[in-house]
C-alpha cells in the first residue's frame, strides 16, 4: 500500500473548555481532493490548521510524507509552508497595495525567485485561471469571484503538494463558486496536487474525491468513497 501524502491520528485540540477536535484520524493520498463537511464550529476549520501545521494539537500527531511535524522546528514548518503548502481562504486574503500579477507573484519572490520569472510563472497562472486581463489592477478594482481566482493562482505557483481550502466560495455567489471550484480542482488535479477541503456545502463537496464528515470534534464515516480510500481515514471510537 502507498504511504499517504499527509496523515492524522488521534488529534485532540481544546480551547479552555470548548472541544474542537475529540480524536480525529485521516489520510489524504497524493492528488486526491478530500472535502472536510460539517455544521459550523464542528471543528472543520481548526483540523485543517492542525493539517496545515498553523496550529499545534494537544495531542496526535500529523505526518507529511511520512515525517511527524510536530518535530519540525517554527522554521522548518514556515518554509514547508510557503514552498510545499498552498492556502486559498473564504476571503482571499491578497496583499491591497499589491496588483494581482504582484500578489500572485509574491510567494516565488520570498523564495529569492527573480522578478522576472516570478512575473512570468505568476501570468501563467492568472492566464490558466481566467483572470489574465486584472494581472495590473489590485484586488480592490476587481470583483469578488476574480480576486478568489487570484488567490487560487497564488496558491498554485509554488508546485505545492497539498492545497488547503477553507471554504473557498464562501464569499461568492453560486455562479462564482462553482467557477472557482471547477478551476481549482481542475488545475491541481492537472499538477497532481492534493486539496484538502473545508466547506459546509454539498455542491461544493461535490467536486471531491471523498467526504469526510466532523461532528463535534469527531469524524464518524466517510459520507461517500469508502469503498475505493477506505484505508485512508481511521475514525475514533466516541
């Protein structure tokens, strides 16, 4: 059996006395796009943070590529992040003084890439996701649904292994999230990348691979795919 990309096990996080993960296991395969569901404050968002390395669970532990990142120093964890990691929230969260072509350039830079290149490979990207024309304008000149194809683009750049969805049409109209949503998956199943996920929306799900659902810090079953990535998620016993 391949040895998953990224991989949970047991993780429990606690704020003061409110739960947020009660013992939660996954695994996301390379190039499979899993969605995290789940009714608001079921602990969808903070998994992916602890997925992400943002966040340090109270105990678990996460494994990429088979190394446990809880032994990574702060350092080492910045720098998977920014090179192997790539982030798309509900509002985008681009750079406002910055243009688009910059904004989407802006990861390449902090690597030491030239200007030039970066430049280059950043038009690539707005090109591949519709949003070529907003390359000179900043995010608060263009609409909601092209700046979200901005950030996808951003968080596309790098080649990441793993792209971290927090309800990324959250902010968006049902036409604007469906583009963005078929974009995204599209593109990273083009380069092989995996999506892990969160939304609280069927459709959206929909373009993934696999359910997972959380319920109250837990994640019970699977919502559909079981048969052919069962081995890759171990539910807590409650």
């Amino acid at each position: 059996m391949t040895p998953p990309l990224l991989a949970a096990e047991g993780l429990r996080k606690s704020y003061g006395r409110t739960v947020a993960l009660d013992g939660v296991s996954l695994a996301v395969a390379a190039g499979e796009v899993v969605a995290v569901m789940g009714p608001s404050g079921a602990g969808k968002s903070t998994l992916l943070h602890c997925l992400a390395g943002i966040t340090r669970p109270d105990a678990g532990r996460v494994r990429y590529q088979g190394r446990e990142m809880g032994t990574m120093s702060d350092a080492e964890r910045t720098v998977l992040r920014r090179t192997r990691f790539g982030f798309v929230f509900q509002f985008g969260q681009l750079v406002p003084e910055l243009t688009c072509l910059e904004n989407v350039a802006l990861p390449l830079r902090m690597e030491k890439v030239r200007r030039h290149e970066a430049e280059r490979r950043a038009t690539e990207w707005l090109d591949r996701l519709e949003v070529t024309g907003v390359s000179g304008k900043r995010p608060g000149e263009v609409s909601g649904g092209q700046a979200q194809r901005v950030a996808v683009a951003r968080a596309l750049v790098t080649a990441p292994q793993v792209i971290f969805a927090d309800e990324p049409t959250g902010a968006l109209d049902s036409l604007g999230g469906e583009r963005v949503m078929r974009l995204l998956t599209g593109a990273a199943r083009d380069t092989g990348a995996a999506v892990v996920l969160v939304t609280h929306e069927p459709r959206v799900a929909g373009y993934s691979d696999r359910e997972i659902v959380v319920r109250d810090g837990r994640t019970p079953s699977p919502a559909k795919g079981t048969s052919s990535a069962e081995h890759l998620i171990a539910p807590q016993s409650a």
